[in-house]
C-alpha cells in the first residue's frame, strides 16, 4: 500500500484501536483516529483511553486524532470525505464492550454498535467502497449456544468432551440465532451482520473477526470488562475480585492486541469478500478463571482477595476457544505469538510504578 494513504480507525484509543495504530503508525501511514472516550462515560474514570490518546498524538507525528463520536453520521461522513480518494483501509473498533452495561442503557448500547457501525459503514461504501472493511466482532454473536456441547468437569475447568468436533475449538458454523445472547451480544451481531451484508450485496471487501477475550498490556480493564487486566489490576492493588458462577472453571481463549492487529494486517494485505474468522488464542492462549487467580498470584507473589458467587452472568460462556483454522487456511502467515503467562507478565509490568 501507499504510505501517503490514510488508515482509518475507529476505537483509536483503546486496547485494539491503539495497538492498530501503533502498527501503522510506525510503518509510517497517515492514521486519522476516532475516539470520543465513552469508555469513561461506560466504565468510570479509570477506565477512561485520555492517556492512550495522548501518548498517541506525542509518539507519531503522522497521528490525526479526531474526537467524535460515531453515533453522529455526519461527523463521521465530514472525515471520510475529507480523506476521500486516500482511505486505504478501514478498521472499526469502537462499541459498548459489556453484557451488564447494555441492559443499563440498551438504546446507548444499540446505537454505538449497531448504529454506529451503520454510519461507519455507508460513509466507507461512499467515500471508499475499494478499502479493505476491518470489524472487530465477538464470540457473544453466538450466544449461548456453546453451553450446549458436551463438557466435562475437571479440577480447574471445563472442557470439551475428548473426541468432539470442537476439539481444537468453535468453528464459524455454529449457529447464531434462537439462544440468549444478551443485549450486548444481541448489538454486535447486528452489525456483524450489516458488516457481511455489506460485504456480500455491494461487494465490498469487508471482514468480521469474532473474538474471544482480547487482551493486553494497554487494556484499561475494569470489573465489567477487560478479564485478565482487571484480574491483575485487583492483584496488584488488593481490591477485591468477583468471580461469577461455574465454580470459577469457565475457560476463555484471550488473544494478545498485537496478534490480533496482525490478523487485521494479513487481511487488509490480501482483503476478501464479505469474510467471517473465529479469531483468539486457540489451543494456544486460554485458561479458566481459576488457572488465571493462580499466574496472578504466582507471578505478583501476592494473593488475591476474591469471593465466589454462584449466579453466572446472562450469556456468559461455560467454555469457549475459537477455532482458528479457517483464518491460518486463507492467510497461512499467521500465528498465535502470546500465551496468557506472557500476557499477565506484561500487564503486571505495565501496572507497575
């Protein structure tokens, strides 16, 4: 790609929005960031992406912020018309990431992540109907249906039956409809469907990579997201930690932001149509929840202060791991780089003074 053509991004200041940032930037493309910071509004002050923005703007020169929000169509038709003729690729990022928060405020929720991609989506097919269409998805898409497959309890987690289809984890067959998604879940698969349709009726190069856990030293974790950063965050200070039903053996697969970026770069290089991956650690980054207390604990050398409740969070996985074959099949250059132990140990240094 041209260089002097400008990569879009969405989200530009949280975990995935900066590390997709970061990439381009340093290969020096002109990147045009738009990030409002409504996680703070989300999740609190804590939470909240100003430094990651600042960092930004004071690492790279060639780093345009833009501080809108993309529930507003014509801020966002304003920027890509402004960059008209030079958008080589766009990567959205931006959503309402919580099952808990969209049933707070369900109109909020629908209107970033559905709305929102909407907006995102018919200005790119105006103003750049030929750049690769980058959507970051979620495994919630499916719902609950992977509580269906056959588990088996063992000491620390769940897992699939030996033997099952699903061994080397949930492939993009699975069925989307007729199970709880949550209103979150239910958000983002509407516009994971916008995002293939899209795709599919006007032949754009669009691409929806439905993620587990995405992870990483950036993360601005709080309770109602960012699994292992606030698992770490509370390790570290003593604040207490909740864990919520399944005996705390549910497993996730947690993908790093720099692997799944480079998932992005490979199809942004060699972009195809209308495209769906199962995108995270696979078989080679996940854990259960107690699995993940233990590294914490082990690699702090302190103990957390956590409590069990039996009741699990709606929608919420007894057991996912994203079977990634689809994706290394079309795009062979691409591994899994991080397990979760490189994960927490670069968060733990991160959190450190």
């Amino acid at each position: 790609m041209d260089k002097k053509r400008v990569i879009l991004v969405t989200g530009s200041a949280g975990l995935i929005g900066s590390e997709t940032v970061r990439r381009f930037g340093q290969e020096g493309y002109c990147v045009v960031g738009l990030d409002n910071d409504m996680r703070s509004r989300f999740f609190g002050p804590e939470a909240s992406t100003r430094k990651t923005r600042d960092r930004l703007i004071n690492d790279f020169q060639n780093y345009d912020h833009r501080d809108v929000d993309i529930q507003d169509r014509s801020a966002i038709e304003d920027v890509f018309a402004q960059h008209q003729g030079r958008i080589a690729a766009v990567v959205h990022t931006a959503a309402q990431p919580s099952h808990d928060w969209a049933a707070r405020d369900p109109h909020i929720d629908f209107g970033v992540n559905a709305t929102g991609t909407l907006n995102i989506l018919e200005a790119a097919r105006r103003f750049c109907p030929e750049a690769p269409f980058v959507f970051t998805s979620t495994n919630k898409v499916y719902g609950d249906a992977p509580n269906q497959l056959p588990l088996r309890e063992m000491e620390s987690r769940w897992e699939i039956e030996e033997g099952h289809e699903y061994q080397c984890g949930i492939p993009e067959t699975m069925a989307i409809d007729q199970t709880k998604h949550s209103l979150f879940g239910a958000s983002k698969l509407a516009a994971d469907v916008l995002v293939q349709e899209y795709g599919r009726y006007f032949g754009m190069p669009t691409v929806c990579f439905r993620a587990g856990c995405l992870t990483g030293p950036a993360h601005a974790g709080t309770e109602l997201h960012g699994f292992l950063s606030y698992l770490m965050i509370c390790t570290v200070s003593g604040r207490p930690y909740r864990v919520f039903g399944y005996r705390g053996k549910q497993v996730r697969d947690n993908i790093h932001s720099a692997d799944l970026v480079e998932a992005f770069v490979q199809f942004i290089r060699s972009p195809r149509v209308g495209e769906v991956y199962n995108i995270g650690g696979s078989r080679q980054c996940n854990c259960s929840m107690l699995e993940a207390i233990d590294l914490c604990q082990t690699i702090t050398s302190r103990a957390l202060a956590w409590t069990y409740q039996e009741n699990n969070r709606i929608g919420d996985h007894i057991w996912w791991i994203s079977d990634v074959r689809k994706f290394q099949t079309h795009y062979p250059a691409w591994r899994v780089q991080f397990d979760v132990e490189g994960i927490l140990k670069e968060i733990y240094t991160a959190l450190r003074p």
